[in-house]
C-alpha cells in the first residue's frame, strides 16, 4: 500500500513538472554557467527533481519483500515489480527531462538550446540525483522487464483477481507510454 502511495504522488506531480519550462538564462548562458539558484522555479525544480529521485528508491523494499514471498503472492509481486519499474522510469528517466523543460522545448513550445544534461542537472546534486548510469540502465532492464512480467501476466491471469490484472497492465502500459511520451529524449541525453 505505501509503494502505491507514494507512485500516487508521483504520478501526481507529473502534468506540473511537464509544464515547466526552461530555465531562460540557460539560453544566454550556458547550461553549466547559468546561475541556476537565481532560477524562481529553483526551490519547485529541486524538490521535484528529488521527489522522482526518491520514490524509486523508497519503493525498493517493498518490490524486495514481495519477492521474497513470490511462491504465495505472486500477483502481489508482479504488481510491485512492475510499479517499481513504473517509477523508476518516471522518476529517474522523465522527472528531471520534464523539470528542466526540455520536454517543453522539444514539443517547440520553448527555444531549444544546448540542454547538455551535467550542466543542467549539476545544480541538484544535492537532491542524490545521479545523472546517466539509471537512465541509461533502464533500457535494457525495461526491454526485458516489460516482456517478461506481460508474459507472466498472460500466463497468471485466470489465478489473479481483475484488481491485479488490472494494475499490473496499467504498471507496464505506463511504463511503454513513459518511453514514447518524451520526444527527443536521447537527443537530449547524448547532447
């Protein structure tokens, strides 16, 4: 229940962090010169940043404990690991990309510029944001994780109550969704 809740929260914060907007003084100077602190979204870009930086790790000891108990839960499981998945992709992957306005600006409603991804996420260090190794993880862990919990779910699906079914399809469609919702994302990435 406490994973659930805190994926509630960040699902919640998502249509805010994807309305932000560059920060402009990126555009004069420089995303590792920009005087990031003097941004007034600072303070909200911050704790969004850490919020999806946190929420995954917070949710790790449930999906862990779950396995754990696999052999007499396993729709419990399933439904856990596949929210795992859900907001680390969310949180690690798209958070900072919509945050920071990129996602804004590659949908042409900002000017895009150099968005060298260090230099913008340099200032939230502090949040334990690591920028590159998870996002680049996720990948390959979703390009077998997505398969193989949907693969499980077909197999399961007439020994679990709809409630899960139901949970588990929506976990790994929002997962594929996250992917595709972010145009221009490993131009971003590889900048």
């Amino acid at each position: 229940m406490a994973q659930l809740l805190l994926a509630v929260v960040l699902f919640a914060a998502v249509p805010y962090a994807m309305s932000m907007v560059p920060f402009e003084r990126i555009y004069t100077d420089g995303a590792y010169n920009a005087p990031h602190t003097e941004d007034p979204l600072f303070p909200v870009r911050w704790r969004l940043i850490a919020l999806g930086a946190w929420v995954p790790v917070l949710s790790m000891p449930f999906a862990v404990l779950a396995w754990k108990r696999r052999h007499a839960h396993l729709a419990l499981w399933l439904l856990q690991v596949s929210l795992l998945l859900c907001v680390c992709v969310i949180g690690w992957r798209n958070f900072p990309y919509y945050v920071l306005g990129i996602y804004r600006a590659y949908l042409g409603e900002a000017r895009v510029a150099d968005f060298d991804p260090k230099g913008l996420l340099e200032p939230y260090r502090s949040t334990g944001y690591v920028p590159d190794w998870e996002m680049l993880l996720l990948y390959p862990v979703a390009l077998v994780a997505v398969p193989l919990i949907g693969y499980r779910l077909f197999q399961e699906r007439k020994r679990m109550s709809r409630a899960f079914f139901l949970g588990i399809a929506m976990c790994l469609a929002t997962t594929v969704f996250a992917f595709l919702s972010t145009p221009g994302f490993s131009d971003w990435l590889v900048d």
